[in-house]
C-alpha cells in the first residue's frame, strides 16, 4: 500500500481519493474549500492537510484533480517544497501540454518523477472507479504508478513523453464535440420531422450512428434535461487548450471551432453548467 496525497476534491477527485482509501492506501487530502476535505475524511479513512505542501510531505504519489492550467500551477508551487526525490507526482487535471512539461521538468530536477494523467468517463466513471486515464511521462513511472492508479482506473493507457496525456485528451474533446453535435441535430430533424425519438434510436443505434452519447444522452436530451453530466463551462475550458495546442502545431479543426461557438451560445442561454449534450437545447431555441 502507498502513502498519498489528493488535492482537489471536486466531482470527479472526491470519488478518486475515496477509491484510493477504500484500497487500502493512505490517503491524506486536500482543498481549497477546506469544508469539502472535512466532509471527505468524515466518509472514508484518510487524514485532512491544511496546505497542498503539508498534504505532500512524505508522500510516495500525489495526485492532483483540479480546474485549469493557473489553478495546477497555483497549487504545484505551494507544494513544490515538499517534493523529493523518488516522488510521483501524477496531475489528472485536463491542462495544457506546455504546463504538463514545465512540471516534468521542475519534477525531475528534484529527482522526482511527473505524469500528466487526464481523464475521461464523467462523475459516474469516478464514483464507479472505471474511468479512462491517457498518460504523458516516463514509462517507468507509468508502470510504477498504474497499480496505485487501478484504484480508480479501469483503462491506463502511456501514449508518449511529457504532455502526451494532455495531447491525446484533447483528441477524445475533439471527438465528442464532434459526435454530441451530430446527435443533437439528428435528434432535432427528427423532432421536426414528427418522428417517434425513441423508435428512431431503436432503429439506428445497433449501427452505424451507434455511440455512447448516443445511449447514454438521447433520452435526457429530447426531455430537456441537462442538470447531470460534465458541464459546458468545462468542455469550453477544454476546447480553449485543444484550439490553442491546434494553432501550435498547425492542425485544422473547423468543426471544433464551430461547435465551441455553439458551446458559447449555450452559456450565453445560463446553461453553463449544463451538460455537454445540451446542444440540442440551443437548436430548439
């Protein structure tokens, strides 16, 4: 069993940190809103720190699940005195590539080892530890930290050198952006057409249309229900790091860029914290 530490208990690293401490390992926790560690230590069996470096002092693996690249960066440099050497610092954040690097390397001058981790799968991924994990660092590390990642992980996959993980996060944004958008209009012609929703998707999603938004969004979405799920504000945040990595390295993404527009038009309606499939809402405006 490892000693740990979890920073940033939000929706997805309050269930993480939960699974690490249900295994077995010792977890010591921190927030920012210091009431959400409280509550966190009142459910499993962990320690509460009063700072992210107080959280890292004597850990073998610390984890961060934060919001957006100033906030990894706000919190690496608090706890940057605690790290030493032998440490695997694993950042799940969706970040950019840029800062997964300078973290790498700031790592590595301590002797210590450095992973950007994001991930995908949704509070019910986190809440049933099966959510998916693209890594960026060293192989060996990768290998080192899996089995502790296994608390929560169901697929860990090591795509490449630091800031691979974050690179290939923002291939599976450009993906559902894509596919929520051809749902959502699908959905809208078949309202418009006078069709029967659930009989259409009966139809077409043993083929080729079949998708997981598909399954899993089709049905809350012709309800107008969007108060679950991963939220517009942070897709828009992802899209944001996907769209500036793109300009980077030359990459044409039109339908990206057209769909974060979209995205724009939802949160100008107040659904900002709506979930990604509320495109649909847009078009029935």
């Amino acid at each position: 069993m490892a000693r740990t530490a979890f920073l940033g208990l939000g929706v997805m690293g309050f269930h993480m940190a939960g699974h690490l401490a249900a295994k077995g390992h010792e977890v010591v926790v921190w927030n920012r809103t210091h009431s959400k560690a409280e509550n966190w230590a009142t459910q499993h069996k962990g320690e509460v720190a009063k700072d992210p470096a107080a959280a890292a002092f004597g850990a073998e693996y610390v984890f961060l699940c934060l919001g957006d690249d100033p906030d990894v960066a706000e919190v690496f440099a608090a706890m940057e005195p605690s790290v030493a050497a032998g440490m695997v610092v694993v950042d799940h954040t969706t970040a950019s590539a840029d800062l997964a690097r300078d973290l790498y390397a700031r790592c590595k001058a301590k002797g210590a080892h450095f992973l950007d981790a994001p991930i995908s799968g949704g509070e019910a991924g986190a809440r049933n530890g099966a959510l998916t994990i693209m890594c960026g660092g060293d192989d060996p590390t990768f290998e080192q930290a899996q089995p502790v990642m296994a608390a929560y992980g169901k697929r860990m996959t090591h795509i490449g050198c630091a800031g691979s993980g974050q690179l290939a996060k923002s291939v599976n944004q450009i993906c559902i952006a894509g596919i929520v958008q051809g749902l959502a209009e699908g959905l809208h012609f078949a309202e418009k057409a006078g069709l029967d929703a659930a009989a259409v998707i009966e139809a077409i999603s043993g083929g080729a249309a079949q998708s997981w938004q598909m399954e899993n969004r089709w049905k809350t979405m012709v309800e107008d229900h969007y108060t679950h799920g991963f939220a517009v504000d942070w897709m828009r945040k992802d899209l944001r790091i996907t769209l500036e990595a793109a300009r980077a390295n030359g990459a044409t993404l039109p339908v990206t860029a057209l769909v974060d527009q979209f995205y724009a038009d939802v949160q100008a309606m107040g659904g900002n914290r709506w979930d990604t499939s509320s495109l649909l809402a847009r078009l029935k405006r």
